[in-house]
C-alpha cells in the first residue's frame, strides 16, 4: 500500500510541479506570529517531505513552506500579501515557476 493510499482525502493535495529553467526565487523568511489565528486556504500533498500552505490570516495571504527533515522540522514563510496579490505567487509555485 502507498503512503498516498493511506492519506485522508483532505490531505491530498496538487503536487508541486518540477522547477522550470527559468524561476523565481521565493525569499523565504523566519514565521512571525503575527495573528492568534491562521487559516489554511490551499495546501499541496503531505506525501512530500516539503508541502506549502496558502495561509489567511489579518486579511492577508502568505505561503508557508514545512521541510520535514530527520532533525525536525524548518518552518518558512513568504511576505505577507493582500488577498489578491497573493494568489499569483502561490500558481508560479505549483506549476513550477518559483521555490
């Protein structure tokens, strides 16, 4: 059985497509707790050890990236965005024209 296979459905995301020549380089930042409450719009798959989030929070979007990595996790996060400013960045990112 795949580790796909056992995953709930609400934990299968879009894979994040493969990095193209030409991308743009996501400045990945140190989080901030910046809202008690933060709200998950959009995810990728949890079968990769890195997924990103497209998270709301203030009013705001930002993409967060979780690495799980043997010593633990290293948690990013892009700028903080208005709503519709940040949708583009996380399309660049899925289908491979950013990380």
């Amino acid at each position: 059985m795949s580790r796909n296979s056992m995953l709930p459905k609400p934990f299968h995301g879009p894979h994040v497509a493969p990095l193209r020549a030409v991308h743009e380089k996501v400045v990945w930042r140190k989080p901030t707790a910046r809202c008690a409450r933060v709200r998950v719009r959009s995810h990728t798959c949890e079968c990769r050890s890195v997924i990103y989030e497209l998270c709301s929070a203030g009013g705001l979007m930002f993409i967060r990236r979780t690495a799980r990595m043997s010593k633990g996790m290293d948690v990013r996060e892009t700028e903080w965005l208005l709503t519709a400013k940040a949708a583009v960045p996380w399309q660049r990112l899925l289908v491979g024209q950013a990380r």
